[in-house]
C-alpha cells in the first residue's frame, strides 16, 4: 500500500490536470489560439526567455549567498549548476518541490548536513514568497487609491498579507515561532517532530542577521519583479496593450497564480494556471483565448529557460566529481 500511494496521488493530479484542460479547451477554440500564436512578436518573446533567464541567475545568488551564510562552502558556478537542475526537475516532476528535493541531494552528496540544506532552501522559498507577496500588496494599494479600482482587491490585500505573515514570521517573531516549535512537536510520526526542530534549529541561526535577510528581501524583489516582467512580455508578444493599469494588475493577477499553485493538487500547476488566469485578466479586459494563451506560453518560457538545468544534469557526475568543498567563482 506504501507503495503505490505515490502513483495515486500521481494519478489524481493528472485527471485533475486533464480535467481542467479539457474543460477550457471546451470553452476556447484551439484554432483561436494557433492563431493568435501565429501573430507573436517573436522579439518580445526571447525578450521574455532572456528577462526569465536573468531572474533565475539571480535566483541562483541568492541560494549560494544563503548556503555560504550557514557555513556551505560552495563555488557560485556550482550552486548554478545545482540551482538549474533544480529548476529543470521542478518543470519535470509532478510536483513544484522536487526541484528542492534535487538540490537539497545535490548538496547533501557533497558532505553538506541534510537539516542545513533543507534549512536554507526553506528560507529561500519564502524569501521569495514574502517578497512576491510584498510586491503584490503594493500593487494592490496603488491600484486601490486609483480612479481604475478592481473587483476584489481588499481581498486580495488580505491574501497577500495573510501570506507574508507566515513566510517570514515564524522565523523572526518569538511567540510566532514558539507556536510553530509547539505545533511540531505534536506531529510525532515519522519523528517528524525531531526532524522539523533540527530544521527550525538551522534556520534559527538567521535570526541575528536580519541586516542579511533584509539585503536578501532585496534581491528577492528584483527577482520577483522579473518573474512577473515575463509575464507583461509574453503578454505584449501577443498584441496585449500594456499600460499603467494594466501593469499593476499584472503585479496582482501573477502572485495569486503563483500562491494558486502551491498547493500541489495538479501537475506543476497546469490547468490551475490557465483557469485562474482567465478569471483574473478578464477583469482588465483581456479575453479568455488571449489568457490562456498568455499563461501556457509564460509556462513554456520557464520550461525552455530550466532546459539548461537539463544540460547540467547529464553532466551531473563530472560535476560530482569536483572537490568537495571550494571557493572559486565562475
């Protein structure tokens, strides 16, 4: 039974995933979208590819500054490497968190602790996560005190606060995190309770060096900022008129999908995505074929840039290869 629980839950988000395609392929015309493919500005999308490419080697960054802040002494051509695997494997795999799962391994062979990498690439995540939903909630303030208000933007205020609390404040609020410890606890199976401590434990060592974590927010919005500027490329590849409105409600609409697929009850989000999307750009104005266009194509994008991961991956016992610890930089 252990067994086969895997392919179960493979097997649920697949008809999860066909399900939803079928059902928006029932409600758009396929010819309607070759067509409006036909017609892409094919500079705006490598503009897309290039932009997509720049926020993951940034995004590499910031996991080698986390990994060389608790003591990984690892070379950035290596955490690059290991990054883009990462990356390949979380367009490749059912779930978004097997590309973590990669790296983590990746690092662990190296003769690195399990809890510390699992540690750090737990707060990269929501680094991340707080600094989309801070962005997000920006946006959303702007977009509340103009004369072109929304539907539904104080409730997206609070998803986006409601988010960022946890992403960041279990970690630096004491009686956040003696709630998080005290819930562990409880969750004795597996002796996920002693495994979750050992990993609050490594991530505790963070808490003094807020100046850091604060340098990294930065980053993080930059990184973030270019994720969701390759979403208004693609967008602009398909003839969509990007002005002021229409650019703060992409810095909206696209933290929602991200935070909408985290739950992995489909493959890698497909269908989640594209439906979502239709709901949320059909309150700017842009029409359900042009949506679901725009959001599988920002999907290729990602997949097409994590293809370099690929490469890394075939390469992977050369890599392995090299010593063990290493401070030269590509």
């Amino acid at each position: 039974m252990q067994k086969t629980r895997p392919l179960i839950r493979l097997g649920i988000k697949l008809v999860v995933s066909a399900g939803l395609l079928g059902f928006l392929f029932g409600k758009i015309s396929i010819s309607d979208i070759f067509n409006l493919v036909r017609t892409l500005d094919r500079r705006a999308v490598a503009a897309a590819v290039g932009v997509f490419f720049a926020s993951n080697l940034l995004g590499a960054l910031q996991w080698h500054l986390l990994l060389s802040s608790s003591g990984i002494r690892l070379s950035f051509g290596r955490s690059f490497r290991f990054y883009f695997v990462g990356l390949f494997f979380n367009n490749f795999l059912p779930a978004n968190i097997g590309g973590d799962a990669v790296k983590v391994y990746n690092v662990t062979r190296i003769g690195s602790s399990v809890y510390q990498v699992v540690a750090v690439t737990l707060l990269d995540r929501l680094i991340g996560i707080f600094a989309l939903c801070l962005l997000a909630s920006v946006a959303t303030l702007i977009l509340l005190g103009s004369p072109h208000e929304l539907g539904s933007l104080w409730l997206y205020l609070v998803i986006f606060l409601g988010c960022m609390t946890p992403a960041l404040g279990f970690y630096f609020f004491d009686p956040l995190g003696r709630l998080l410890r005290g819930f562990i606890g409880l969750i004795r199976p597996l002796s996920f309770d002693k495994r979750g401590a050992a990993i609050l434990d490594q991530m505790g060592q963070f808490k003094s060096r807020r100046l850091f974590v604060m340098k990294l927010i930065l980053l993080s919005l930059v990184i973030q900022s270019l994720r969701i500027t390759t979403h208004l490329l693609v967008g602009i590849s398909l003839g969509i008129q990007v002005e002021a409105t229409m650019a703060l409600a992409f810095f909206v609409f696209v933290p929602l999908l991200s935070l909408a697929m985290i739950p992995p009850i489909t493959i890698n989000g497909l269908g989640v995505r594209e439906a979502l999307g239709i709901l949320l750009f059909a309150q700017v104005g842009i029409a359900r074929t042009s949506a679901f266009t725009l959001e599988f194509l920002t999907y290729l994008v990602a997949v097409a840039v994590s293809l370099l991961g690929f490469v890394f991956f075939l390469a992977r016992r050369d890599a392995l290869r090299e010593p063990k610890a290493d401070s030269a930089s590509i």
